[in-house]
C-alpha cells in the first residue's frame, strides 16, 4: 500500500493541474498567461465534475496496483504438503532399507567398528548431586507425600532362576515352579514387580509402596515409599522418586534410603553398575558407587538394557543398537533398526522393528539370529528365555531351538 501512495498520477494529466502548488506558467500567442486553473474562478458544477475526475483518476491507479500486488503475492504462496490427519510425521519414520534385518533365520550383520552414533558425543562428566540423604520412606526424613497409587509398572520379572508374572487384573502374584507349566502363588494384588538376580519386589496396587521378597521364608515386607521405577544390581536397589527429583539407594535396613542423585528421567542396572538419563537432556550417565561420582557417557536412546559385563542402548529414532565400549563416551554400533532391547545375565536380545520378531546376538561372532516372532514383552533368567503372547493371553518358554517355543502359563496382566 505504501508503494501505491508513493506515486501520483503525471501532472498535467487534467489541464496542468498543481493540486494546489503554484500556478503554471503557459507561454502562447506572443506572452505568457497564467494557468487557467488559477486564473479564472470555475463554476461550482465544473470544479465538482473536475474533482470526481481527479479522484476516478487516483481510484482507478490504486486499484490497478493492488490487483498487481494481490496477483504476485497469490502465485508465489507455497503450497503446503500436508500429511495424513494432518501431523507432521518424524523423519526418523524413514529409515533405510539397508538397516532393516535380513530373511528370518540368521539376521543381517550390522559392520562391526566404532561409529558416530546417537549414543556417543563428547562432553563433561555429569555433576555429582550434593549430599544430603533423603529417605523416600523414613518418616523423620522429610519425604514428599506418597503419589496416588495405581496398578502400573513390568507384569513380568525374572530374577537369575525364577520367573513371575502378575495375573490378569493385577490381583496376584506368582512365580514358575518349572514343572508342567504349573504357577505357584506368592503374593496377593501387586501393581508391578521387579527383579535383581537374586530378589524379587513388587509395589502395593493400592498404596503404591515397594515390597521385598524374602522367597526363603514366604514373606514380604515394605521397604519404602511409592516411586517412578525401580532398577536393581546384584547388591542394590534404587527408586526414582515420583516427581523425578532425585534417585535414591534402599539400604537395606528396615526402610530407610540415601539419595545418591538429584533430577532422573529413568534408571537401568547391570549386575554391577546403575545408570540414569538426565530428564533435561535425555543424556545416559553412569554411577560409580565408590566414588558416589556420576559420568555422562553417551546422548539419549529410546531404552537401555545391561547383561552382567555390558550396557546396550537403542537410538532415539531406532535406527540402531549401540554397545558401550566402557572407554569414555565410546559406543560401537551392532545391530540395525530395531525396536527393543532384553538382556539376560549373558545375552542380548532385540525385537526387530518391522516384524517384531525377536532375535538373539551372538557377541563373539557379531551376528543376530531370528528365533520367534513378537512378542509384548520377554523376560530372561540366568538360561532360560521367557516370552509373553502380543495378546497376553500365553507365556511361553524358548525351548533352545530356532523358532521352538512351549507355552507354560495362562494370561498375564498388561
């Protein structure tokens, strides 16, 4: 509009007309004579016919130029792509085909050799959180309230000789006598369980609190408040609390707790050692218990899992699986697209991501076996490999041959 007003029509273009600059001189018939705009006093109907001209004129030049402009400006709008229901969907859906796994029965073999994955870049130590132990549980600790309860959490659990699962509606407990697909009771309701090697706890569907198992005797006792998750070593158990403040160590001792990191996304365990993802940048950070010292060691990955020598992560866009070196921030890349990841005390497992099936690595070798389809979720002991139905109707137990499986349970809560 600006560029419009800027130009006026040519001046002379009604008799000379200055829109009231000074008069014009004319030269004719041997003098000069002044303009007649100027010099004589038109009648009121002509000054109103020259006015409407003018102003016609002046209407007639905008007009044109905004048609011009609305023209220009409608050609070179860019279309817009739109994608189904109108979502913008992640570029990390497109992935290479050169990635996907191979024919069932022996998978594609991802080249061995350090890479620039998702899960290494360099950068500082993470800091070490300040002390001041806050018990989750105690009492006199200064705890934040207990969060409102509700079932949630893994329905299935394997310690390193036995496997549980939660039953359909989340009201009992049971565990695997191994025998002629026979379950023996353990516990009544429970909203999630989880396991170190040697220990199963479960968390209470009405007030949320942590449990221990003390299989030898039959009993359980509370240990601790409600938390976001729960991940065990071989010795250790840590909570992260609910509203992901901090990440604490149980102690052992009746139900008492130490904080052993602050702000925590989730946490995974090896045998050995704990590791957490930092909520604001999605990082995986890794604990040293001696010197109560965190270390950033890789960028975020979708899910972890650890056998008792080795940490495992899947990128964020799932493009692949990536082993830490233990060396820095180093990660070597093993396996192509996949979408998660399970680990028992000696093997890695991946379910891939196009079929589901799930496929077992064989480390020295560095090549992935297919040995069943999907599954909603697996478990592993110590030797044996525990897969639940997609319907949670069935588990079933990987008999050691390719793609054989024995169903040994009825249905599993989801």
């Amino acid at each position: 509009m600006r560029g419009s007003h800027s130009q006026r029509p040519e001046q002379g273009a009604v008799a000379g007309n200055t829109f009231g600059g000074p008069a014009a001189a004319q030269t004719g018939h041997g003098g000069t004579q002044v303009n007649n705009f100027h010099a004589s006093r038109p009648t009121k109907r002509r000054r109103t016919v020259v006015v409407l001209s003018i102003v016609g004129a002046v209407a007639v030049f905008v007009g044109t130029v905004l048609a011009v402009r609305l023209a220009g400006t409608g050609s070179a709008a860019p279309a817009v792509s739109a994608s189904p229901n109108g979502l913008s969907l992640p570029s990390d859906l497109n992935l290479p085909s050169s990635s996907l796994p191979g024919s069932p029965g022996t998978a594609a073999v991802t080249p061995s050799g350090e890479v620039a994955s998702p899960l290494s870049a360099s950068g500082p130590a993470a800091p070490v959180p300040t002390s001041g132990w806050t018990a989750p549980s105690s009492p006199a600790g200064g705890a934040p309230p207990a969060a409102a309860a509700a079932p949630g959490g893994p329905t299935v659990a394997a310690t390193g000789a036995h496997l549980y699962r939660i039953t359909p509606g989340h009201t009992a407990v049971e565990e695997y006598t191994g025998k002629d697909g026979a379950w023996a009771k353990v516990r009544g309701a429970a909203g999630g369980i989880f396991a170190s090697a040697t220990t199963l706890y479960a968390t209470d569907p009405a007030s949320g609190d942590i449990e221990q198992y003390d299989r030898g005797r039959g009993t359980w006792t509370r240990i601790g408040n409600p938390g976001s998750g729960f991940a065990a070593t071989g010795d250790h158990l840590y909570g992260v609390n609910p509203d992901h403040s901090g990440v604490f160590e149980y102690t052992g001792a009746g139900d008492g707790w130490r904080q052993v990191r602050g702000a925590t996304d989730r946490i995974f365990a090896s045998a050995t050692t704990l590791y957490a993802t930092d909520p604001a940048s999605g990082d995986i950070e890794q604990y040293d218990r001696g010197r109560g010292t965190w270390t950033r060691i890789g960028y975020p990955g979708s899910g972890f899992a650890a056998t008792g020598d080795h940490l495992y992560g899947v990128s964020v866009n799932h493009f692949g699986v990536f082993e830490y070196t233990g060396a820095g921030d180093g990660w070597t890349q093993v396996r192509g697209a996949t979408d998660r990841v399970f680990t028992s005390r000696t093997t890695l497992y991946a379910t891939d991501l196009t079929t589901g099936d799930i496929e077992q690595y064989d480390r020295g070798r560095g090549t992935w076996t297919r040995i069943g389809g999907p599954g909603a979720t697996f478990a592993a002991t110590d030797d044996h490999l525990y897969g639940v139905s997609p319907d949670h109707s069935g588990v079933f137990e990987y008999t050691g041959a390719n793609g054989a499986w024995t169903e040994i349970g009825g249905p599993v809560a989801p």
